[in-house]
C-alpha cells in the first residue's frame, strides 16, 4: 500500500482548506487564491482551544449584511439563561418582518413565556418574544429605534443590546438572515500570533489565516470614499502609526476632505481626519470609540479586522474596496463605455466624442453618486491634446506632493495645467488648485549647469512666484523652465512628447498622464 501525505487544515480568510503538513504560508495563499499583495503582512492566529470554550458576555451575530455585535445585561434573567444554552441554535434564522422600530427573525420553538401589553423598548436591544403568546412560535426581536409595542416578549423584556455593528442591524431588510452567533473573544486572549511577511513561514494545523482587510464604503460619505480610494490606490494601506484604538495611513495627510458622516466608531470603522493638523490621515479602528466632528466615518471592516489588529508599525496590509472605484479618466471612451457596461451603468459623452476620446473628467466625480444614479458623464479630449510624463519620484518627493495636489494627479491619473503664457521658446503653466498655501516647495533637485529641453521646472520657495510650473523646448544654461534662476528652480520630471506642446497656446489646458500601473 502506498504511504499517504498527512494534511492539516486551516482557515484563510474564514474559509477552510487541507494543505499538505509542512506547507508554507505562500501555499496557503496560493492554494486558496487570497487577495494579496506582494510585499504585504500576513496575519497568523494559533488559537487556544481552552479559552474559545468559556462563556462570554459578548457575541458576533453574523448576518448576509455583515457582523454586528451584542453584549448581555448584567442582571441575570430567564432569557439570558435561554441564551447562553442555546444561542448555537440560532443559525440561518431568516427575517420574518421588519419595520423602521424593529426586525424580527425566526420562527424557532422554545420555552419563553409571554408578557401581555406594551412595553417600552430603547433602540438596538436584544429580546425573545412569543407571537401570538405561542412559544412554537418564537422569535429573536432586535429594536432599531425608540418605541412602545406589543411584541409577546417575556416580563423581563429585553437582556442585550447591540455594541457595534449598528449600521448593519439597520441594513438588514426582508431576504437576510442570521447565518450564525459564536461567543466574542478579544484576539489577543484567543491565542499566540504573528503579523509577518515572510511567506515561507510553514503553517500549523489548526491556523488562521488573515491576507486582507475587506472594506465596505459608506454610501453616506461619497467623497470620503474617494479620498480611501485615492489613498489605497495601490491595493495597500500604509501603517505609518499604531495605537491601543486604530491605526492610521498618513501619505494624503495635508489633504482637505469634506466632512459627511458623524456617527459612532466601533471597531472596524474607517474614517479620515477632515480638520486640523492630521487632516487626511485615514484610520482604521481596532477599537470602540465614539463620534466625533473632526472625523467622518468612510467606510466599515466586512472581513479581516484581526489582521488590522495584528499589523505593526511600518507594515502595508492589502485592502479590498466594495464597491470597487469608478475613475474613468485615462481611458478611451470604448474602453469606459465597456466597463460601465458590465456594472450597469449608462455613459453619455461629451466633448471628443469619438471612440478613441481620451476622458479627462467624469460627472458626477464619485462612485457612490455615479453608481446611485446610474449614469455617469464623460468629456473627451482628442489623444493629440494629452500629453505623457515621466516624474521623479526618488529625486523631489516634496515638490512631487505638491505637483499632483495643485494638478488634481492625487486622486485622478490625469492631471490638467492651463497654460498661463507661452514665449520664445517657454510654456508657463500655472494650476488651477492653489496648492502652495499648503504644501512646502522646498529647494530639491536644483539644476547645476544645464537644463534639458522637455525638463518640467517648478518655481520653489526661494523665488516670489513659488508654485509655477514651465517647460522649455531647447535646452538652457542661464534659466529653469519657469524663467528662474536655477536655485529657484526644482526639476521634476520630464515631458515623453515635447512636440505636442507646439500646438498650446494661452488659456489652453494640457492634460498630462502619469505611466504607473496598479500592482
């Protein structure tokens, strides 16, 4: 007989696979075909099985909406007796009815009894109630709003009451369910891990694995949304600190973003900072905590919160966003109509209409609004008006944050500069975002004895017009691209088609296309 290969089996992203024993985390993930990127931390979780098994005061209830969670009142009562024996039994409970005060899900049998009359019900709270005073005929009622009703609950009333998750208590309607209610433990008393990058780590039976954040945008927060998208563009969010509540991404910190949401922060919350110093960092939080005006909530954790509990400081998660961004600009107008298609939307184009348009902008600007209504407008511009360029990142990062604020190239991959004057053999461009109020241009790669023709300049702080932004189509040995002298001058990058320069003149816009793909 031949010798079989042990398995072990694990759990990546909550769902299970067998793997072969001495297996490495990079088969795990490739097996199982996990978001992932390259370069990212990778959460592992070995979990006592000793700890898993005492009662707790706090349970996940897992819907077809995502997770919410409740914590039993402190004062014992029949129903919290009923619950803590048989909460396991409460799984693929369908919703019977749902109001604006209420939803109920079952029916179940049980052995509740039945308290005739109205009682009065605070918001997200947790009861059994007999319909109808038959307990073949139960039900598990969670409130939604204050209210006074008559539901067939026991004397006791309620004995819970929702702690997180209440968005998703509300989005609940009328073909969900309850898919399952487990016990909630901290993490970190759940057992020994680790948040690594190091692929060739070999796994244990029994390990959890966790590749990614899953995040749903809040459609409340359209903007915020985009400001997430921008921010993660490359699939990553950025660890750049962590504390005892969240951690937090800081590449757009500096960046204004309109407040939209006030609303509580419970753990899995994402939200960015839209005043004060720190506007534009975005955090995610790993813990409770309450609303507050200086920070709006754009999004909420549907899978992998314990990877951003694990993740340390200078590490990169990946993160998945749902729905996935709408930024067409870039695209031909065949190529956008194309993917609209398969999302259901209708596109109406404006401008250079013809297939081969290249689209500079979208109306309206956000997915929430495009996706909320259905249609999304696209201006064109004929591919001879837009222009290629090759940025350099490594030499002038400063200069380089400033550039793609005041060009609009931080949330868009097409960036506009009108041409504010064009002489001899210059092109001065001044950009319509006046991101020098608020962005450092500090002197950074200066030229020493020459400037190349096609080099893009731009005016530092040593000189008045700090902010402008030129081209020179013939190398110089007295200027920079804006007409400065050199120290006043920091080069950025480089026009890849000057000859497409020679058809602008002033009060035009050159679009200009940065050549980076997402990984």
């Amino acid at each position: 007989m031949f010798g079989t290969t042990d398995e072990i089996k694990i759990q990546i992203n909550g769902s299970e696979i067998s793997l072969s024993e001495g297996s490495t985390l990079e088969d795990a993930i490739k097996l199982s075909k996990a978001p992932y990127r390259k370069g990212t931390a990778v959460g592992i979780l070995i979990e006592k099985g000793d700890l898993k098994a005492q009662s707790s005061l706090e349970y996940t209830v897992r819907t077809s909406k995502g997770d919410f969670r409740i914590e039993l009142d402190e004062t014992p009562s029949p129903s919290m007796e009923r619950w803590l024996s048989d909460h396991g039994k409460y799984s693929d409970l369908p919703v019977r009815w749902v109001s604006k005060d209420a939803i109920a899900f079952g029916p179940f049998v049980s052995d509740t009894g039945s308290f005739r009359g109205n009682m009065e019900f605070k918001a997200f709270e947790l009861m059994f109630a007999a319909g109808g005073g038959d307990p073949d005929n139960t039900h598990l009622i969670f409130t939604r709003d204050q209210h006074v009703a008559e539901y067939g609950a026991p004397e006791e009333g309620t004995f819970a009451k929702v702690i997180s998750g209440k968005h998703v208590l509300l989005d609940l309607a009328r073909n969900d369910r309850i898919l399952g209610i487990e016990p909630f433990v901290e993490w970190e008393q759940v057992g020994e891990h680790i948040c690594t990058t190091d692929l060739s780590i070999r796994i244990e039976d029994g390990a959890k694995i966790f590749s990614y954040v899953g995040i749903e945008m809040d459609p409340e927060a359209p903007e915020g949304a985009e400001h997430l998208y921008a921010v993660t563009r490359d699939g990553t969010f950025k660890v750049d600190f962590v504390s005892s509540s969240f951690i937090s991404d800081h590449r757009f910190q500096g960046e204004l973003v309109t407040y939209e949401n006030f609303e509580p922060r419970p753990a899995g919350s994402v939200f960015v900072r839209t005043v004060g110093y720190g506007a534009g960092k975005l955090f995610i939080s790993t813990d409770d905590r309450t609303s507050t005006i200086m920070h709006s909530v754009v999004g909420h954790v549907a899978r992998g919160l314990q990877l951003a509990k694990m993740a340390t400081q200078g590490q990169r998660i990946t993160v998945e966003k749902s729905p996935r961004s709408i930024m067409l600009p870039g695209m031909s107008h065949l190529e956008a109509e194309s993917e609209m298609d398969a999302r259901g939307v209708d596109v109406v184009r404006e401008g250079y209409v013809e297939d081969d348009g290249f689209i500079v902008s979208q109306s309206p600007e956000t997915t929430m609004d495009i996706l909320a209504q259905g249609k999304v407008t696209l201006k064109g511009v004929d591919p001879e008006h837009l222009v290629k360029i090759e940025l350099y990142d490594e030499l002038v990062p400063k200069t380089l944050d400033f550039f793609r604020h005041a060009t609009g190239m931080q949330y868009k991959p097409v960036g506009a500069l009108p041409v504010l004057m064009t002489y001899e053999n210059t092109y001065i461009f001044k950009a319509e975002k006046e991101a020098e109020k608020y962005k450092e241009i500090l002197p950074e790669n200066t030229p020493v004895s020459k400037v190349s023709a096609g080099e893009i300049g731009v005016t530092n702080q040593a000189a008045r017009r700090a902010g402008m932004v030129g081209v020179k189509m013939e190398d110089s040995d007295l200027f920079g691209p804006t007409g400065e002298k050199f120290n006043s001058t920091n080069i950025i990058g480089k026009i890849l088609e000057i000859e497409k320069l020679k058809n602008l003149r002033d009060g035009d816009i050159m679009y200009i296309v940065e050549s980076w793909e997402e990984e």
